[in-house]
C-alpha cells in the first residue's frame, strides 16, 4: 500500500471503530502530537488510551467526514471533519467534561509520515476552542 492508501485505510478502520485495526497502522514506537495542546504521545498503547480511547468514549458515534488526502513522498496530508455526538465523558490531561449532548462537526488537518508501511508520526491540527465548545 502507498502512503495515501495507508491513512485512507486508517479512516476506514476508525469510522469502524476497529481500535486494533487503527492502531496497528502505527509504528510501535509512533509519536502523535496534539498541536494545539503541544500533548506528545509515544507509541500504540499511549495513543490507543490518550486519542483513540478519549474520542471514542466522549463522541462514540462519531465519524471521519469528507476527507481529502494528498502526499508527496513519505508525507501525507488530510484535511476531513470529526463529526460526534458529545454522549460520554471526555477524560482529558486537563481533567474530565461531562457529556453536553451536543453534535460536534470539528475540521481538522493532519500531517503524517509514512514509512515501511506504518506512520511513525503524525501531527494534528484542530481547532480547540470549537471542540471544547461542544
């Protein structure tokens, strides 16, 4: 699989909400970073829990909408929204949200490197004031 095919697979997976498909797109040793919080999370079992398992149980309804991928070489960039429902709680670094029951349409951008086969690092780029809103 090319690099684009790669994330396109890993979208697929997530609007599954295959947790171990997802994850297994990462390298063991991936760092994940949150840009707008500066959170850096290392390898599959702290993204598992720290992004994976937080949107999941906050907005388990949620999908990966509209995505638009283009790379160049190892880089891949997708442009998509996140759009949920806020039913859970959201267990984040800087504590817990109760759930609002808000609907959540959430742009976003990543860039992420793609080698043998895995990504060994993505960064995530969101607007966090609109997520906190919902």
């Amino acid at each position: 699989m090319d690099s684009k095919a790669i994330i396109r697979k890993g979208i697929e997976l997530w609007n599954a909400h295959d947790r171990d498909g997802f994850l297994a797109l990462f390298d063991d040793s991936g760092v994940f970073v949150d840009q707008p919080t500066g959170q850096q999370l290392t390898g599959r079992e702290e993204l598992g829990k720290g992004w994976y398992d937080l949107n999941m149980d906050a907005d388990p309804d949620n999908q990966v909408k509209d995505p638009v991928v283009f790379a160049e070489g190892q880089l891949v960039c997708c442009q998509a929204r996140f759009v949920g429902t806020h039913t859970g709680i959201w267990h984040s670094p800087a504590g817990d949200m109760p759930p609002t029951g808000k609907s959540r349409d959430s742009p976003y951008v990543q860039v992420l490197e793609v080698r043998d086969g895995k990504v060994t690092r993505a960064w995530h780029y969101y607007d966090r004031l609109l997520a906190l809103e919902c």
